[in-house]
C-alpha cells in the first residue's frame, strides 16, 4: 500500500478548514441549517428602542426565542416573534424591553401568563409594555425642577423676612405645646375614651338592627299617633269630660249592685265545686275518659271528612264542536267530580246531531227517492278515569253505549290529546265499525280552549272533521253539597 501523497494531505486539510469556517460563518450570523423550529406570535410596540432581528427573548432570565423579523406597519413596530415550541403562552401573556444592565445588550423579556386560552400560532400578543423614553424623561425632570425652585421662590418671599421667622418659630412651638398636651390627654384616658368608643358604636349598632327589622311597623306607629293626635288635639276636651263620667257612673253602678256581685261570684264558685266533683253533665264530661274517648274520635273523624271534603274538586265543562258530517253541531256539557289528583269520574249529557238518523223513502215519476234526515238526540256518558302520570285512561258510558279512552297531557296540561271508542254494537245508523274519535284540546287561556280532530274515522259514510270551543272552571260550591249528602250506613 503507497503512503498518503503530500498534495492529497493538503487538499484535506483545506477542506476541514473551509468546512469549519462555514460552519462559524452561519453560527455567528444566525443562519439555521434545519427548518426553524417552534411557533410565531405577533407585537406591536411604538418604539423598540434599538432592538435587532435575532434579538433573544427571555422567560425568567432563561432564552425561549428570538426576534425573527422587524418590520414597520401602520406608524408601530411590528416583531416577529419565534417561540420555543415548549413554552406555552395564554391570553394574558406581556412583552417588554429590557437591558442586561446600564449598558449592556437590551434583549426581551416575556411573561408567559396564567388566563385561558392559551395563544396559538399566529396570534398577537396583546399586552406591551412601551420602553421608557429618556429624552421625555429628561424633559418631565427638567419641569418638575423648575416647579419646586418657582415654589421655593415663593416660600422664600413669604417667610424669608424676620418677622416670617418669628411667627413660624411661635407656630411651631405652639404646635408642639399642643401636641404634647394631647398626648398626655390621650395618655390619661385612652382606655375610658376607647370604651366609650366601643359602647357608642354597639349603641349606634343596634338603634340601626332594631329600625331595619321594624321599618313598616314604625312607620304605621307613626302614622297612627300623628292621627291620633290630631284627633286628640280636636276632641280632647270632649274626651275627657267623657271618661269622667263615664267612670263615675262605673263606680255608682258597681256601689249599687254590690250585693249582687257577690252572690254570683257565691254561686259560681259553688257550680265549680259540684263540675270538680263530678256532679252534673258538666262533671261527667269532666271526670268521664270514656266520653272524652269518644269526643276525640267524634273530631278526628270530623278532620279526617273535611280533609277528604278540601281534597275534592269539581270542574264543570261546556263545549261545541261543529261536525264536518253531518254540518251541524254538537253540544256537550260535563262535570268532572275528582277526589284524588290522580282518580276522577265525568258524567256528561250530550247532544248528538247523528244519534239518530231518520230514512224516508218516496217514490217520484216511478222512481224511488232516498231521504235521510237527521235528528239530534240527547245521550248521557258516565266515565271513570284514573291518571298514570301524562297518561289517563278512561272507560265506562260513552253515549249512551261502552265505551274507552285515553288522553295525554303535556306543557304542563295546557295540551290535551285524547282518543276515544265506543257503540261496539254498531247501532248508529249506516255503522260498520266502532265510533272513533281523535282530537286535541288547547287551552288559549286558563278557562277557555280549543279542540279539533276527525271523528268517526273508522266509518267511510260518516266520517268527517271537527272543530270547536269551550270553557272549563272548577267550582267550590260542589264540594261542599257532596260533603252535606248524607251517608248510607252499611251492614
């Protein structure tokens, strides 16, 4: 194997040479040999007080960036802020400019913040804080020299004069005779005068308690003795020329009837000897525990029916419902008796245009003619329902015949939709299957609503649609009668 020749040798050593010095070249001047890492944020300031690009910014004395690009935007400086990807900021995050001493490299100082959300890349950082101006520094110093020497100036004319400096020596020892008296003064009675303060303030305390708590009946005492004594002022005289005599024929009265009030006070106290010893019907009740016995079961049976009497409601209903068939109306009047909240019964009377639907047949030109005339007729329902939450359900009399239903409340029963079947028997005239009837009741205002549907839906020939109004109340008077009804005893 040959040696190294000396030309190869050289080459080498000019390439590590030229490698190094390329190396320094972008380290010294801030090139990056990879992409740049972290992220941008933006801030404005309206002086940068001699800040460069690549400028190095700093959390808590410790390098978290640089200044990547300065650039001149509306009359402010606008820095491009580079950020190391660990360091988070958030919405309260502050830049400022500072030195590393009085004449050593200025560099930023960041302040990372605590508020959520935190800044993403691309954001602006709101909160600056501007480089202190040493020539407007300066100028502030200069004015505020002049003021003291003016004021100086005018100190001087005043008291500058011997007889100035004789009063102010006077005032002053003055000043301080009386501050030394005080102090003794406070000395002597600081604990009697700190009581007193404290008892004051308790006082004051509770006059203010005692006002805010009885603020109206104070106000309506007021009012009351203000009229009163109007009223006194006006008829005081008459007033007591009245109580005079009025306690004089007191006195004459008692004086005359004496011996009277004595023999009642006598028998008085003689009828409570004969109720103690059990005399009487009076005693009896007295002495008795079986009648008391009784009496208490007689009250508490009396509660037990005046709460059931107070638990049940009566609501009364009338509505009108316009039938698309046969195009005539229909009337119908309920009362719904409801002794527990989630237990009624309805009883109602109805007026039904198709109850009953009359069939004339004649013969005109040797052709039969057809006539149907409907008659309204009146029809009783009598349901009992029971509550399941929304839900009720209903079953019973439903004019005139069997009959089922449903209703669902929802909106705080301000809608009602219902659903009903009866007349399984198909006696309504033309029937083929069972009358169903589906509809929803509004409620517009608290006693009035409005309801529509399709009624009879089951059956082709009648069926139709409905519309209609009514008015429900509840009525307290219907409560009362059914408690006064007497009962029938059981076996």
């Amino acid at each position: 194997m040959k040696g190294i020749s000396t030309e190869l040798k050289v080459g080498s050593f000019a390439l590590i040479i030229i490698a190094l010095l390329t190396y320094m070249t972008f380290k010294v001047g801030g090139f990056e040999w990879v992409k740049k890492k972290g992220y941008i944020v933006y801030a404005e300031f309206k002086n940068i007080g001699g800040l460069d690009e690549k400028t190095r910014i700093k959390v808590a004395g410790v390098d978290a960036g640089t200044i990547e690009k300065i650039e001149l935007r509306n009359g402010k400086a606008r820095l491009t802020l580079r950020i190391n990807r660990n360091v988070a900021l958030y919405s309260d995050a502050s830049v400022g400019i500072k030195s590393t001493g009085l004449l050593g490299d200025k560099y930023m100082e960041l302040k990372i913040g605590s508020q959520p959300p935190p800044l993403k890349d691309g954001d602006t950082i709101k909160n600056v804080v501007e480089v202190v101006d040493i020539d407007d520094l300066v100028r502030n110093l200069t004015e505020v020299s002049t003021n003291i020497n003016n004021f100086a100036s005018a100190l001087n004319e005043s008291i500058g004069t011997p007889e100035g400096k004789a009063a102010l020596k006077e005032s002053i020892l003055n000043l301080k005779d009386i501050t030394a008296g005080l102090k003794d003064t406070i000395s002597v009675n600081d604990k009697k005068m700190r009581k007193a303060l404290d008892n004051i303030n308790n006082f004051i305390t509770s006059i203010h308690d005692l006002v805010e708590q009885n603020k109206e009946p104070l106000t309506a005492t007021i009012g009351n003795v203000k009229d009163f004594s109007a009223s006194l002022k006006k008829d005081g005289p008459d007033l007591v020329a009245n109580l005079g005599k009025a306690s004089q024929d007191l006195k004459t009265m008692i004086e005359e009837n004496r011996p009277s009030i004595k023999s009642a006070t006598a028998s008085i106290d003689t009828i409570s000897k004969k109720i103690a010893g059990g005399e009487g019907s009076l005693g009896k009740l007295v002495k008795d525990d079986r009648l008391y016995e009784s009496l208490n079961k007689a009250a508490e049976g009396v509660n037990k029916q005046l709460g059931a009497i107070d638990r049940f409601r009566t609501f009364i209903t009338f509505q009108t419902d316009y039938l698309t068939k046969p195009k005539d109306a229909k009337g119908q009047f309920y009362v719904t008796l409801q002794p527990k909240p989630d237990k009624y019964y309805i009883i109602g009377i109805v007026s039904d245009p198709v109850g009953q639907v009359k069939t004339t047949t004649t013969t005109t030109n040797g052709a039969a003619v057809t006539e149907e005339k409907v008659e309204k007729k009146i029809e009783f329902t009598a349901q009992f329902a029971k509550r399941f939450q929304d839900l009720a359900l209903r079953i019973g009399l439903t004019e005139n015949t069997f009959g089922a239903g449903a209703d669902y409340f929802f909106l705080k029963d301000k809608v009602k939709l219902s659903a009903d079947v009866w007349d399984f028997a198909k006696d309504e005239e033309g029937a083929k299957q069972p009358h169903v009837k589906v509809g929803v009741d509004y409620y517009v205002f608290k006693h009035v609503f409005l309801s529509a549907g399709g009624d009879n839906i089951l059956n082709k020939k009648r069926r139709g649609a409905y519309v209609g109004a009514g008015v429900r109340f509840e009525d307290e008077d219907f409560k009362y009668l059914f408690g006064t009804m007497p009962k029938i005893p059981g076996k």
